[in-house]
C-alpha cells in the first residue's frame, strides 16, 4: 500500500502526456534484463553452490538458482523502472515460469520413462512373449509384456462399456433435466472424481470378491476401473452437452420434437466429437490406474486371454511388480512396461485432441462438404419435380 | 403448457435413474466397507483411533494412529507445493499466455493429470530421489532450527534420507497440480471482461487487473480446487507406497526415512489375508472406511464451494 501511494506520487508529474499504459511489448530492455539476470544468477550460484559452500545435489542447485534469478530479476528491474512496473514484470516473469516449470515436468517424466524403457523395447520380443518362462536372474531378451498388453487392453474396454452409457446417461440427466434435483448429483459427481482411487479397488473387493464371491479377474479389475472412470465420464460429458447452443434444442421443439427426440437427434449428434474427447480422455486417465486393478486382479506371469476367468495382469500392475523386484533386469522391464503404457496414454491423448478438435456445431470440412452436397442433391430433386 | 408425452416421461426415467446411480454406488461402498469394517471395530474399538501399531496376526493390536497422521502430513506438503504452483500456472494459462499457445498449454495440464501414478511412482523412486538427497541434506543442516526439517540421524548416509514423507509429498504434489490448475483456471478464465477493462481503464498494470479483479473473482474456485486436490493428495496411493520406506510411530520429522499412509497399507497388505473373514482384511477395510469418510467429505465441501462459484458465472454471462 504503502509503495503504491509512493509511485503514484513519483510518477503523477511525468505522465501529463495522457500515453497509453503498453501491456505486452517486448523491447530490448526486457529481454535483456532477463537474460542479464539469467546468467548473473547461474554465475553466482555456480559459485556459491560448487565452491563456497558445502551444498551438493542438481535440484538444490536450480532451486537456489531460481531464487537468486528472480532476486536479480527485481534488482535490475528496479534500477530502470518504478516499483509499480517492477512488480508488474515480477509477476509476469513468476507465472511464466509456473507454466515452463509444467511443460517441462511432463516432458521429463514421458522423456525419462521412454530413455530408461528403451533397452527393454528394443527387442522386438519384449511385446511378443509373456513372462511365463522368464525369471528375476533371466536375461532382458527373453520375457515381456505381452500378457500385460492383453489384459490392460481387455480390462480397459470392458471398463468403458460398463462407464460409459451410465456416465453419459447421467451427464444428460445432468444437463437436459437438470433443475433443483439435480444438484446434488453434480455436487456428488464432483466429488468422485477425485475419489482415492484404491477405495474402488478396495469396493469391488469387498462387495463382488468377498460377499458375490467372483473370483480375482480381469472383469473385477474392470468393474473397479468403471467405478473410477464413471464420475469422470459424467463430469467431462456434461461440460460438452452445456455447450450445445439452446437455440438448436429450441428448433427441434419448434417444430414438435418429444424432449427424447430432441435428445437423441439434435443435442447428442451436436455434442459428439465433444463426446469422443470425453469417452478417450477418460479412458487414457483409466488405463493408468494400478490401485484399483491391484486389488481385485490377481497377478498372472502367464497369458490369460479371459478376462472373466483366472487371473490377469494389466500394464500397471507389471510395472508395480516388476519395479519391487531386486533384479536389474527386472526393473529395466519395468520401464519397456511404462513405455508401452506412456505410449499408450500417448496415442488416447491424440485421439482425444483430434476427435474433439472444434467447438460443438462446428462442421468439419468433409461434413460441411457432405452436407452441401446432400442439400445440393436435394434441390436439383425438387426442380426435377416442379419440372 | 402442452403435456409431457410418455415418451418423454419414460426417458427422463431413464435419465434421472443414471443421474441418480452416482449416489447409489457411493452409498454401496460405504455400506461394504462398513460391513466388512465391522470385525474390526467391534475388536478395538475406540483404541483404533489411538493405537499406532498394526499387528493383524495374532496378538492383534492395530490401529490408526500413526498410518493416518502420516498420510495428512504427505497431503499437507503436497498441497503446500501444489496450490502456489498451481495457481501460478492457472493464472499464466489464462491470462499471461499468448493465445496461440493456450490450446496446447491446456492439453499439456491435461495430459499431467493422464500421466499414470505408476510412472509418477517410477520417475520419483529412480529419478527424483538421487537428486533431491543433496537438497535434503541442506535443508535438514542450515534449518535444522525449524523444528519440521529437524534431522536426528547422521546427515552423512543416505539411506537416511530415503522414503521420507517430504520426498513422497513432493511426488504427490505433481499429481495435485494438474487438478488445481485445471480447475482454477477455469474460475479464472471466466472473471467478468468488464470488470477487466475497468481495471486497464483506470490505469492499471496486468498485475494490479490480476491481483483486483481475477484473483477475487476467483478465491472461491481455487479454494474448491484446493479441497478436491486435498481429496485426491490424501488417497494417493502406488506413487506413495513405491516411495516411502514404512514407519509406525508417527513424528513430524518431514526429511527424515520412514512415512505411511492409509492407501499403501492397503496396497502393501491386502494379499497377505486370502481368507474373507480374517481381521487382517477387516482391519484395512475399517482403515479404507476411514479414508473414504475423510476425502468425501474434503470433496464435497470443495464441490460445494466450486458450485457456488460456478452458478455466479453463470449469471454474470
């Protein structure tokens, strides 16, 4: 407060000419007092950290660097301008980073699991053959992942079909009929979504394992999986039905369409590429989850091609093992497992991008191509007739 | 008012039952884990709470008095690191950021929270953990004074260093962040263009538009994204048991090897009771049963809030 009224009285006489304040412009100033303070920080942390005193470790050294950069940052910032700009690019410079800090934590954990999985992956093999005859002390090129394969691909498809209609059904409900009833659903639904995800493992034992009395499988693992995904379904879906223009539903009920009709021929045709994003990103945040499968799965070294009898292995599950082991090996296994399941999440995560890629309503061009020509059909019909 | 048709009355049948479901699976776990839970209660009872240890072969003596602090503490460092971090991001995302970046911004934050915990688990177990010792070490010798980062063993080895509950809060912390940011920023993205206009008229910097209007518009989401990482930060579950090294005697010591948590005891024992009836089970169904208890509540308060600020929105567009 007190710096506020101090600037505003230093800088009142200066402004007279009524300038526009610039909000983004990138001069030779600010460029050079980042890197300016970049570089003097990596000096004198290089110094401080390396030679004067006893610290030691990478992270350490690029915390004290930030640190001492943003501290810099301020020092040379406040010998060209006034505190109220200082702290204006102080805050632009600190978001900044925050968003940097995130790309890079993703690019290092996806960059990290595909170097260390990659040993592992380079032998065809690794996705062909099934654990069944390899053991902790047998070497990298025999044993692999294809049993894991199967079952996470088995478990995640069953979980989709159990997740999926009830959790656009209830998104529907959600958005169509919503009203004051449908309040606490959402609230609920929201709720779940960041339920702990063992507590679903932890459900279908309880109540399909111990009192229904199904065996450990890969359906139970599903069962658990759907439970985890169907809030998430709901929550995505109704976001993209609340986007679908009102003014379509209206039409439809102008010209005497039953709500259902409206429903199933205007509002969900309308949302589905929405849809599709909803249903695959779902499914990529499934595919990973190892504490629901943990549970109710068993383990199998073997291939198990039936998720509904004995017990299966699912990617997740065979880094959890495969990590615990003491064997080099074995934990090199682990990461061809994160590979094949980063790769995984990585191609659900394309689908979901390019499946969703306008706003509902939006036509792509191949259907705005199809549709003129289906109106176009039309029209030369009806001149036919009139003719 | 022209009739409901019974088309109509059908379907919304249909809908309302689905709507209605999410409440029917979450009063089935409860019920579950409070029958299966019940073996147990009735053998501690309210020595569940207090006892530390958890010895669930006989002499059975189990309780949650070290397994749950343990596991608020990892949440809470968690969400010390997270929520700063992920505000920042929110309010880089949605108002520092050029526009052509943002999409992809967006999906990077997304594609964060579809990364598995397992890979999570993988990166803090064998990438993070050689790298961070150096940082923990410093710590724990110059401020030492505090009594949090406290360390009562030789600085020198590493091994005491290893799986303790700052190390597992800061993996934690990377799974809260997406969730945080992601909800925030959505808040924050809908802050009145009005109100931000008013702002740059009367002549303020982005920082005084961000600090006067966004962050006010929305304190309420970012608490709700608070809770609902909170949610998620408590139940963590293969990231946190790949990590931690177990302790059964609760201390606040953060850098120090030895932590826990009510998920990964779960995940840690579950195997060892092949019988459905043995105490051992029950006693990890009462500590879900906590668990589950703790975040929905933790969650729903944070929806609730989230919700309020969302029906605002609403009526300001």
């Amino acid at each position: 407060m007190a710096a506020n009224t101090v600037t505003t009285e230093a800088t009142a006489p200066e402004s007279a000419a009524d300038t526009p304040l610039r909000i983004r412009t990138v001069t030779a100033e600010s460029v050079l007092t980042l890197t300016g303070a970049a570089v003097g920080a990596l000096a004198l942390d290089w110094v401080l950290y390396e030679r004067v005193l006893p610290f030691s470790g990478v992270l350490g050294f690029w915390v004290c660097w930030y640190v001492l950069f943003l501290a810099f940052y301020v020092a040379i910032a406040a010998l060209q301008w006034d505190m109220q700009s200082v702290r204006d690019r102080f805050f632009s410079v600190a978001f900044t980073t925050g968003g940097i800090l995130a790309t890079a934590i993703v690019i290092d954990q996806v960059a990290y699991t595909l170097v260390r999985g990659f040993p592992a992956v380079k032998h065809p093999r690794f996705f062909t053959q099934t654990m069944a005859n390899a053991g902790p002390l047998s070497p990298i090129t025999t044993g692999g992942v294809a049993h894991a394969l199967v079952g996470t691909l088995e478990q995640i498809l069953l979980a989709t079909f159990l997740a999926v209609p009830l959790g656009v059904l209830a998104a529907v409900y959600l958005a169509e009929v919503g009203g004051r009833a449908a309040r606490p659903v959402r609230t609920l639904v929201d709720a779940m979504t960041s339920l702990p995800d063992i507590i679903s493992g932890l459900f279908i034992l309880a109540f399909v394992v111990l009192t229904i009395g199904l065996p450990k499988s890969g359906f139970a693992a599903s069962l658990a999986l759907a439970v985890t995904m169907l809030p998430i379904v709901t929550r995505a879906s109704e976001t993209v039905l609340r986007i679908v223009p009102g003014t379509l539903r209206e039409a439809s009920y102008a010209l005497g369409g039953s709500q259902w009709r409206t429903v199933l021929n205007v509002v969900l045709p309308t949302a589905r590429s929405g849809l599709a994003t909803a249903v695959v990103l779902a499914m990529a945040r499934g595919i990973g989850e190892t504490a629901p499968v943990l549970l109710v799965a068993g383990y199998a070294r073997g291939m198990n091609a039936n998720p509904f009898n004995g017990w299966q292995t699912s990617l997740p599950l065979y880094i959890y093992y495969e990590i615990q082991s003491p064997a080099n090996t074995d934990k090199i296994r682990a990461f061809g497992g994160g590979f094949a399941l980063v790769i995984l999440v990585l191609v659900l995560f394309a689908i979901a991008r390019r499946a969703g890629g306008g706003t509902p309503g939006e036509l792509t061009r191949r259907q705005r191509r199809r549709l003129e020509k289906e109106s176009a059909r039309q029209r030369a019909a009806r001149e036919g007739m009139g003719a | 008012v022209a009739q409901v048709s019974t088309g109509d009355k059908i379907f919304r049948g249909i809908l309302r039952a689905s709507g209605w479901s999410v409440f029917v699976i979450t009063g089935l776990i409860l019920i579950f884990l409070i029958v299966r839970a019940t073996k147990a209660f009735r053998f501690m009872g309210a020595a569940f709470l207090t006892t530390s240890s958890w010895i669930t072969f006989s002499p059975q003596h189990f309780g949650i008095a070290a397994i749950l602090p343990f596991g608020i503490l990892i949440a809470l460092i968690a969400m010390i690191i997270a929520v700063p971090t992920g505000i920042a991001i929110a309010l880089y995302i949605s108002e520092y950021a050029p526009a052509r970046l943002k999409p992809s911004l967006i999906a990077v934050i997304d594609l964060m929270a579809a990364i598995p915990s397992i890979i999570f688990g993988l990166w803090g177990l064998l990438f993070l953990l050689p790298r961070i010792i150096g940082f923990d070490s410093w710590l724990g010798r110059h401020l030492g004074f505090i009594p949090v980062f406290d360390f009562r063993k030789s600085t020198s080895i590493a091994a005491n260093y290893v799986g303790s509950t700052f190390i597992a809060g800061i993996v934690v912390s990377l799974m809260v962040i997406p969730i945080v940011t992601s909800l925030s920023r959505q808040v924050f993205s809908q802050a009145p263009q009005g109100e931000r206009e008013g702002a740059y008229a009367l002549g303020a910097t982005r920082w005084g538009m961000v600090r006067t209007v966004v962050l006010p518009f929305g304190r309420a989401g970012v608490i709700g994204a608070t809770m609902l990482g909170l949610g998620r930060a408590l139940g963590e579950t293969i990231a946190v048991t790949l990590i931690i090294t177990p302790a059964w005697i609760f201390n606040y010591h953060v850098l120090e090897s030895g932590s826990n948590s009510i998920a990964s005891r779960i995940a840690v024992d579950f195997g060892s009771f092949p019988d459905a009836g043995s105490m051992g089970l029950s006693a990890l169904m009462a500590a879900g049963l906590v668990l589950f208890g703790m975040t929905l509540i933790v969650n729903t308060l944070g929806a609730i809030v989230i919700s309020r600020s969302r029906s605002g929105a609403a009526t300001a567009d």
